[in-house]
C-alpha cells in the first residue's frame, strides 16, 4: 500500500504539507521561499482560473500584462502603497553586468505600472469604465512560508478598473467581491463571510478594502480574496484624468481586487480528509477513474471486463465527465484506491468479472467512502448524480462546521480564553489599539465586519467604549 498521510490529530500544519507533498501538488524549490507547483496542483490552477477567467469576462473584463520589472519610483509615487510593502520588495540593482541608473522592483502587485499605462490611455469619459485583468506572478519577499499559503512567489489575478464617480468604483469593488464569493461557494463548495476589513487590515493606498473569509478544519481564518476601492489615490499619483461630461479635468477613480493559489490551500484545508485530498467535483482535474479488477481473471474474463471498462469510460466522457482508466496491471488495486483518494479523485468505479456477471458495478464517492452498487445501463445517470451530489454534501458540511463554531463574545476575559475555538463577534470600538491588544495578546485579528450580520451599537470588549458592532476576531493563515 502506499505510504499513510499523517492524521490531523498528530497536527494540522504537519498534515496539510504531508497532504501537498503526498498528493502531489507542489514541492519545495532551492529557491528559498518559492515552491514548485506540480501537475496536480497546476490542472487545479487551471480549473479555477478557466472558471474566474469566465467570470471576469462576462462582466466585460478584458485580460492584460504589464511588466515584471516596476521602477522604483513608481512605487515611491504612493507613499502610504510603498511604506505598507517596503519589508516585502525584491529589488534588481545590476542588469547585463553594469549597475541599474534606476533600481527596479519586481511586481509585488501593479497599481502603480498599471496607472503609467492608465494615464496614457485614457484622455475622456468615452474611455470608461476601462476594466482590466491580469493573470501573473508576483513576489513578496516571505519570512516564514508554507506551500500555497504564504510563499515569496505566487500566482495570481489582479484585477484594475477605472470609473467616472466613486459610486460607480464602490459599485465595481463590491461586485468583484460578490464573484469571489460565488466562487468560492459555488465551485470551492468553501463557505466564506464577505465584509469590510478594518482601517488596520485595509490594503496600503485604499480607501476601503472588502475580503472573503473562509474557516479552516483547524478554525483558523483564511483570507480567500479581497477587493480594493482605491479612490483616487493613484490616479492623483501618476496624474490619471480624463475630460468629464462637464468639460473639465477630473481624476478617475479605481478599483483593484485579486486571488492566487493560495485558493488552493484553502480548498485543501476546508474539505481533506486523512485519506487525502477531496476536491469538489466542479473544479476536479479528474472526476472518475474506473479501475478493472482482473487478478483472478481468465484471460476471456479479463478481455471482457477491459472493454466494458473502456465502453463505460467512453459513455462518462460524452456526458462531459473527466475521465481516467487505471489498467495498471503492476498495481493491486488497493494500491490504486488508496492512491487515487491521496490525489482527491472524485469517483471510484470498480468493475470485475463478478460485477460483469451482474450487469453492474460499484462507485465509492471520495468525500464519504461507501460503496453502492450500480447498474451498469446506469452508470452515466449515476455518477453525474453522485457528484452533484458530492458538490452539494461539501458545502453543507463546511458551512455547519462553520457555523457551529462562530459564536458571540461578550467579554475581554472571553475573548482570550475562546481565542482557539473559531470566529469570535465581538464589540469593538474601531480603534487600532484595541485591534492591537487582541493581536498581541492572543495572536488574533479582525478577519471583517461582514455584510450578513446585523449591526447593533454596544461596548468594546477591549476597553469599553461604544462600539457600532460586530466584527470577526479569529486566528488566521
């Protein structure tokens, strides 16, 4: 058999890189910080970012690329931008053998080489909304990483969009974040809390920045997406105006909004198991692997039971299923069933000479292990209801264990001692210093006020004072 993951109750964080590496969706790199994304992990990328990639499009985004390389004055342009990921830039000073005249950043994110581009191309209000993608990497120097989660280089979307009025870039953020929560909800079947990040958390050069919050297995908090109303700082900065509809000179006002593979992660820490990882069907590389079982076979029976195999796989392919026949006559095919639960393959079909004499097989779902057995003339209709099925199971249980494990505090004395146990609404007055505290005392911070949850003015839990709602404090990747 192949080799167990180590179980989630020896530790979390050991077990999601056993998980990685053992499923084979990335590795460690030489380069200190920067990771290798493997096959399994890259055909999950490109699933999501085909999905997104619609998504955006069909709201009228148009995909771009800009420079790796940023001139470092660009980023000195914005001066809260560049103090908020000075810590984090990866600075080039010498190219083909000589000294740079200008050092230059490479991308930790493009508002600023973006807005060069935006002042160029738009002169009036014909111009807009001018709505931009870009599919890309960037690098933020990491001290501490982990695969997908934190690491120096990822990959990512970072969405830039220019508007007329404030109302109409506000209007763009908040739609942005309502495609990540679908997203997320619909494809990640991972439950998530859209809302307002605090003026601590707000990302450096925005006015207001809006996130997704999903809850781990381990009650920690991941920020799954954030979207950025930018106001019109950088459009000031690089002097980005166009002619209003009134004849005069105006600033735009943007909007940028992204995810990366750290999406990965989340999906992985949401709904794995330790048998491996389990991967809502919607966004699975492979949704079945029908496996022959042959060992005791005649060679007639073996002949037989490979072309109902093939015959079968064919059928699930032309209702539009992905695939996989695992023939391998080196493997027993325990061997087989434990490997393709370690890469999260969504359906089992087993199929031998006694299921054959049945006019049948069996399906295991990946996410709850029990097998039924099927009618072969069935097995199409079957399987497609099976992972529907499995795609609707997954939300559920993410979403009760969410919400069995997100609950009031009322205290600062409660807070502290229930700061393990998830999401944590309490009162907070809205001061950084109160944020801090809870920070240093107990590693925890505010994840968003969220949209869904009912506003009433109380009293901080922190120092007292009047407070004009909830928002989430929890311990967070």
């Amino acid at each position: 058999m192949a080799e167990k993951l180590l179980p989630r109750e020896k530790g979390f964080s050991e077990w999601y890189v056993d998980l990685v590496l053992k499923a084979k969706l990335a590795d460690y790199s030489d380069v200190k910080g920067c990771m290798v994304i493997r096959p399994n992990g890259y055909a999950l990328w490109e699933n999501m970012q085909r999905i997104l990639d619609k998504m955006f499009k069909d709201l009228g985004h148009k995909n771009a690329y800009f420079p790796l390389l940023i001139p470092e004055s660009y980023l000195k342009k914005e001066a809260e931008h560049v103090e908020g990921f000075n810590p984090q830039l990866a600075v080039v000073t010498h190219a083909g053998g000589a000294k740079l005249e200008e050092p230059l950043v490479i991308r930790p994110t493009s508002e600023t080489i973006i807005n060069r581009s935006f002042a160029k191309w738009i002169q009036s209000y014909r111009d807009l909304p001018l709505l931009i993608n870009q599919w890309a990497n960037v690098m933020r120097w990491e001290m501490r990483t982990r695969l997908f989660l934190r690491t120096t280089e990822f990959l990512w979307q970072e969405g830039h969009t220019c508007h007329e009025t404030e109302a109409d870039a506000e209007k763009e953020t908040l739609q942005m974040l309502e495609v990540y929560r679908t997203f997320a909800e619909d494809y990640m079947a991972m439950p998530v809390l859209p809302g307002r990040k605090s003026e601590t958390e707000r990302f450096a050069g925005a006015l207001r920045t809006y996130s997704i919050e999903a809850m781990m297995q381990d009650k920690k908090a991941l920020q799954a997406g954030t979207s950025h109303n930018l106001g019109q700082n950088f459009a000031k900065a690089f002097d980005t105006q166009f002619q209003g509809r009134d004849g005069k000179q105006h600033h735009v006002w943007q909007t940028s909004w992204g995810v990366s593979t750290r999406l990965i992660g989340g999906l992985i820490m949401t709904h794995s198991d330790d048998a491996g990882l389990v991967v809502p069907p919607r966004l699975a590389p492979t949704h079945v692997v029908l496996i022959p079982i042959t060992g005791k076979a005649s060679d007639a029976e073996k002949t037989q039971v490979l072309e109902k195999t093939h015959a079968v796989a064919a059928d699930l392919r032309r209702a539009g299923l992905s695939v996989l026949v695992d023939d391998d006559d080196t493997k027993s095919p325990g061997f087989k069933y434990n490997e393709h639960e370690v890469v999260g393959t969504c359906l089992r079909v087993e199929l031998g000479p006694k299921d054959l004499a049945k006019d049948s097989c069996v399906m295991v779902r990946r996410d709850v292990r029990q097998k039924e057995f099927v009618p072969l003339a069935q097995a199409v209709e079957k399987a497609k209801a099976m992972l529907d099925a499995m795609q609707a199971d997954m939300f559920a249980k993410a979403k009760a264990f969410r919400d069995a494990n997100t609950f009031e505090v009322n205290s600062y004395e409660e807070l502290t001692k229930r700061s393990e146990d998830g999401f944590m609404l309490a009162h907070w007055c809205e001061k950084p210093a109160c944020e801090t505290k809870v920070k240093n005392d107990v590693a925890a911070t505010t994840r968003c006020r969220p949209f869904n949850l009912k506003q009433e003015p109380g009293k901080c839990v922190v120092c007292g004072d009047a407070s004009p709602g909830r928002i989430v404090f929890s311990k967070a990747y």
